[in-house]
C-alpha cells in the first residue's frame, strides 16, 4: 500500500497540473528532525537554526541584505593572509551539528551534486567572482575546466566526507590547501589584471549563433520577473577589491542557498540534520576567511535567502552577457564528455523552470530552443529527482552510483595530471575489446593447449568474449 502511494505520488510530482508548468510549490515549513510527507513539496521554512553574531538590532534581514552589497565588496579576503584558523578560533563551533551535516550529505549526496552543478552555472553570472576565472583561465576551454570543475567536487568531497575540525586531519588540511590556491590567485591576479583588450577578445571568441541565440532567450524569459536594478559594483568585472569578502560570501552562497531553499525540487525529502550542513558550511566559510558578520551560513532563514537569490541571482543573470553564457556553456561540455546526456539549454530550462522563487518565469524562448537531446535530459532529471524523492531504495542506489562515478572520474582525469580529455566519440572500444579477447585466448592456449578441431576451446572464447562484452557495457 505504502508503495502504491509513493509510485502515485511520483507520478503526481511528473504529471501533474504544477508539473506541467514546470514548477513545484513552496513548502511552508519544515522542521528540524521531520521526514517530508507526500503532500509536502519544497522549500525550508522561515525559520533560525542558530543565532550567534546576529547584527546588532536582532535578526534584520534587511541589514544582513545591505551589509552584504555595501560594505563586504569593499573588504578584501586575504586581511588574514596564510594565517590558519584552527576550530579553537571558532567560539560557536557545534560538533555534534558537524556530524549531523555530513550525514546529511551522505544521505543526500546526488542531489548535492546536483546542486552544486547548479550553483555552478548561475555562479557565471556573478562577473566579480568570474574575474580571477577569466584570469587563470582555467574555464576558458572544455578540457582544463573539467580538470577545474572536477578538482571542485572532489575537493567538497573530501570536506563532506572527512574530518574538518581536526587541525591534523586531511579534510581540514584540504581546506587550508584551497584558501592557500585562492591567495595565490589573487596575488597573481593584482600583478596581472584583467584588461579591457582581453576581455574583449573573449567575447569575441564566445560570439556565435548558439550562444547568442541562448543569451537572447535567457534575457527575455526573465524580463517580467520583477527584481530590482542590482548596483553596478556587482555586475562588473573590474571590482573595487578582487576577491573580496563579498565574493566569497556569494560562492558559499551559491552552494548552501539551492539546496536550502529548493530541497524538494532536488530530491531531498527526509531534511533532518540541514541544520547541520548550514553549520558545516559555516566552519568551512571561516577557515577560507570569510567573516562572521558576512557568513551566510550562520544566517539561515527564507526571507534573506530568497531576496539574495531574486534580487543579487536573478538581477545578475539578467545582465548577462555572451562571456556568461560561454562559461556556462563550456562547463557542460566538459561534464558531458563524461556524462553523456548532459546539455546546456536543459539544464538552464530545468534550473529556471522548476523553483517557486520565479513566480512569472514561463521559459517561452528558451524552450523553443530545445532540442529531442534536451528534452530526453530533461525529463530523466525530472524523472530520476522525483524518484530519489519518492523512494528511499532509488536514492540509495543513485547516492552510490553518483560517488563512484565521481571517484572514477577523478582516477580517469585527475590522477594521471594530463590536461587533455579523450573524445569519448574518437575513443574505439571496440579495439580495446579486440585486444583484451586476444589476451584471452592468449592465456587459454598457453594453459589448455591448441586443438584446431577443439570445441571446448571455442566455446570458452564466445563465453569469455560475451562475458567481456557485458563487462566493458557496464563500464561505459
């Protein structure tokens, strides 16, 4: 019976009236330590999970909001330069939440990896924060930023699965290896800034009739959202201060703020220990340098969350510009060399479409572009996030699907320290499957003896190949 009802529930998130509009309604509430009900559907209450250094006045989302846009852009992140902060420098440290956060992520892990994608791909259109990208250029070409992009999972990887507390254990070494890369960055960036001519030139380069065509439709989908003018110290790429603490506030806002206020839309039904990962993201934003007053993780509440996510996210992708929607677009290129369905204009149609916080979003001109490719992405994401929602065994299989295949990726590409990624079009299997039937029969000779009129040992080689043959498809 209990089956019967999610198998029709799932049907219901799919198929239904809300579904067909591509959306899924808010969720009023949901509170610590409860597992989402069918009927239940999205998004984390207005509510505090915890309340220290709440400015002065009480908790003032307006003042968090201002204090966020006006004063942290002028505040550099490197104050503190190689100094490490240990958790005896953290007075609110919470260990018992850090646990209860990092058994959250296992629980949930593909969707978080979803998220994180997400958080990726709208992330572009913050121009401060893709300043230092454009810099290094280590997301200029599909081959050096999936090297980028898969150094970024695998390192919250090793944050969500590690010991972060610890001064000695590898998870707070990893972190301390981070902010020391970011520094470097900066560093190398204020000898070398980015120059009008160069950013130019990559316009330049992006402008073709794919990207335009996107960016157009982008643009007019979002023009009856009502945000208000985003100020024009965040919307460049020439910022006061590079890198500053407003900077490394929105990333960590990025990755928390999709999962906490959308975690039904991801597949996220049982939210117990959310409070923890807040808190998680909370240690992990310090020890990079962020300040308290400027850590929205240690601020969790609806109201703040989604005004940052209208008014900064939403303004800001409005203002989007061909060298946005290049880097978004050579991200999934990169993902796709490995995740094969994987497409640009499904996975904005998909991120645009299904959350509450875009009342007025219909995505007209943007799924005019998409094609039988992007429509199949689409409805497997819809479909497979609905299911891990659903069905408790689905979420198990996929959490334990998507780690190993992170882990592979990461053994395939980044252990071997080579930039160039192969084309999964080029790569020939089928030569590879050649070869390794010849070490077969290589080795069975060797052992059984040749016998040309044999039987037996024609029958273990067709037995081998096939066995081969389902090995190297369960592979790929």
């Amino acid at each position: 019976m209990l089956e019967s009802v999610h198998f029709q529930y799932v049907i219901y998130l799919i198929l239904s009236p809300a579904g067909l509009r591509s959306k899924m309604a808010p969720v009023t509430h949901i509170k610590k330590d409860r597992i989402l009900q069918p009927g239940d559907t999205g998004s984390v209450g207005n509510r505090k999970l915890s309340r220290h250094d709440v400015p002065e006045g009480g908790d003032d989302t307006d003042l968090i909001y201002d204090r966020l846009i006006r004063e942290a852009p002028y505040i550099s992140s490197d104050e503190v330069e190689f100094q490490s902060i240990t958790s005896s420098d953290i007075p609110w440290i919470d260990f018992n939440l850090v646990k209860a956060g990092q058994a959250f992520v296992a629980r949930n892990f593909f969707s978080l990896i979803c998220a994180h994608l997400g958080a990726l791909l709208y992330g572009f259109s913050f121009k401060s924060l893709s300043t230092l990208l454009l810099r290094t250029g280590n997301s200029n070409n599909v081959e050096v930023s999936l090297i980028r992009y898969l150094s970024t999972f695998m390192h919250l990887k090793t944050w969500y699965e590690s010991n972060i507390v610890d001064g000695s254990a590898n998870g707070y070494a990893d972190i301390q290896r981070v902010k020391k890369m970011h520094l470097l960055a900066l560093r190398q960036y204020r000898k070398s800034p980015l120059e009008p001519s160069e950013l130019k030139k990559m316009e330049e380069a992006a402008l073709n009739s794919e990207t335009s065509v996107i960016l157009e439709a982008v643009r007019k989908d979002l023009e009856p959202i009502p945000t208000p003018d985003v100020p024009h110290h965040l919307i460049t790429y020439y910022p006061a201060v590079p890198m500053s603490q407003y900077d490394l506030s929105m990333t960590q806002f990025g990755i928390i703020s999709l999962v906490y206020l959308f975690p039904g839309v991801l597949g996220i039904r049982d939210c117990r220990g959310l409070d923890g990962f807040m808190h998680l993201w909370g240690i992990i934003g310090k020890f990079l340098g962020i300040h308290d007053k400027f850590n929205l993780a240690l601020y969790p509440s609806d109201r703040l969350y989604r005004k940052i996510f209208t008014n900064i996210g939403i303004g800001s992708l409005k203002e989007s510009d061909l060298t946005v929607i290049s880097l978004q677009e050579v991200l999934i290129q990169g993902v796709a060399t490995y995740a094969h369905f994987t497409t640009h204009k499904s996975l904005l149609y998909f991120g645009l479409s299904r959350n509450d916080a875009l009342v007025n979003y219909k995505g007209t001109e943007l799924r005019k572009l998409l094609t039988w490719k992007d429509y199949i992405f689409y409805w497997l994401m819809r479909i497979l996030l609905g299911s891990v929602y659903a069905f408790t065994p689905v979420r198990i299989v996929v959490n334990s699907i998507a780690r190993r295949a992170l882990a592979r990726a990461s053994r395939q590409y980044l252990s071997r320290r080579k930039l160039k990624v192969p084309d999964p079009v080029k790569f020939n299997w089928i030569l590879k499957f050649k070869k390794r039937c010849e070490e077969v029969k290589r080795h069975l000779l060797a052992r059984v003896g040749y016998n040309p009129g044999g039987h037996l040992i024609l029958g273990i080689t067709i037995a081998s190949s096939l066995v081969l043959v389902i090995s190297l498809i369960i592979q790929m």
